[in-house]
C-alpha cells in the first residue's frame, strides 16, 4: 500500500476515532511515556505563565501528559481530524486547556499565532507531507529559547528494532485494528514508520532547520529503539536556519 497523506490521512483518523483510545489503552506504557516525553521539555515553574502548543493532538493523550507534567501552562491543542479533535474535547479539562481544528501546515488560516514557548508534537512528523515545512513553520512560532519536543516512532536503525516494530503491528495491532474496521490506517502506521527517518536522522533534520541544543533521548520497554524523545531549542538569536 501506499502511505496515507493529507484528505485521505485525517479521512482515515476520523473513521478510527471511536476506538482510538482503546488500541492506545492496549499499549503497555503508551501515556506514562507521553508524560516523560513532556517533562523531558524541561520547563520551568511547571509551566506557570507559559504557552504551549501541542501539535497533533488526536484524542488528547499528549493533551493530558502535558495538563499533568505542565500545571500552570495554558496548552493550545491542534488536530487536522474532526473526529479525533472530538473526542478530545469532549473530555474534562481544565480552563486553560483550548482545542483548535488545522491541520499542521495550515496553522495560521485557523488563527493559531505564536508567540509559544513550548511546541510538543507527538507522532506526528512522519505523517505530514512536508516535515521540513512544519518544522519551519514550529520554529516561527517560538519565542527566541523556546522549546520543542517531539515524540515519534523513530527506529534506532538495527535490525533488532524494525524486527520488532514490524512483529507488534503485525501480531497485535493490525489485527485489532482490523476488528475495528481501521486495517487501513494501522498499515499505514507500520509503513509510516519504517519509511521515516531514523531518529539519528531525524535529529539533523531538527538543526538543519534551525534548532540547536538538540537531544536524542530514548524510551524504556518495548519503545526502546522505537521510539524517541527529541528536544531542540530555537535560538536566543537570529533563526537559526542553515542555507
């Protein structure tokens, strides 16, 4: 099959909605690693009197590891899906917690404007068409020593861990998906993956567009290998940008 990208991608994301948060309830340690992801952004006072975006939100799982690890921050959550954006505002949530329907590379049109201190996207790059695009359009979007953190299927590169990566889709989660009417959507999630960069990769794909100070930082259990904390800082001066 061929990847999903932009109309068909958030088509296929709102049809899998209804039981996202069942599949994701079946991933040993999939929040708690959200939750380490977005403490790993190091930021000060708990986030008291910052602004923070969380970029592809889906169903509110990285919406809530930052409401928790970020107490005082206002979170701003984008999701291009109808449907997933749904699901995670019906959910209870704090005053300072405000959810916007854009897509990632169309975030001005649907008034989401910077200055933000933080951006958190988590699995979202590899399913954008431009990543290069976005990450441009991330960097803008940041106060000069603002931060960015990335949590996103990135295979370390051995072996061992596209075997890996490949038994869980293939062994737990295509099935399930397929149960659900979504076999579509989770083959692309395998291929997706094993299509993107590896996370060394990924890394130089963040200072070459104009971040520094940036960290490779991997997860424990199964992730390992998989997937990756990535945190970049858009610098005090100048953008930072090569070229």
């Amino acid at each position: 099959m061929t990847l999903l990208r932009d109309e068909e991608l958030t088509a296929a994301f709102d049809h899998a909605a209804r039981g996202y948060d069942a599949l994701v309830a079946a991933n040993p340690g999939y929040h708690a690693q959200l939750r380490r992801s977005a403490r790993r952004l190091g930021l000060p006072r708990r986030g008291e009197g910052l602004r923070v975006l969380d970029l592809g939100c889906g169903t509110g799982a990285s919406t809530a590891a930052l409401a928790r690890v970020l107490p005082g921050a206002r979170v701003v959550a984008v999701d291009a899906s109808a449907g997933m954006l749904a699901r995670a505002a019906a959910k209870p949530w704090p005053d300072r917690v405000t959810f916007v329907r854009a897509a990632a590379e169309e975030l001005t049109g649907a008034g989401v404007e910077g200055p933000f201190d933080a951006v958190f996207a988590a699995y979202l790059f590899r399913n954008v068409s431009d990543p290069d695009a976005v990450l441009t359009t991330v960097r803008d979007l940041l106060v000069p020593g603002g931060r960015l953190g990335v949590h996103e299927y990135t295979l370390g590169g051995r072996r061992a861990d596209r075997a890996v990566w490949t038994l869980v889709c293939r062994g737990i989660v295509q099935p399930a998906a397929t149960v659900l009417g979504d076999g579509e959507l989770y083959r692309h999630l395998w291929r997706s993956v094993v299509e993107f960069d590896t996370a060394g990769r990924f890394a130089g794909r963040l200072r070459a567009h104009g971040f520094d100070a940036v960290r490779v930082l991997p997860l424990p259990g199964w992730h390992t290998g998989i997937t990756h904390t990535f945190v970049g800082r858009r610098p005090r001066t100048g953008n930072g940008a090569e070229g």
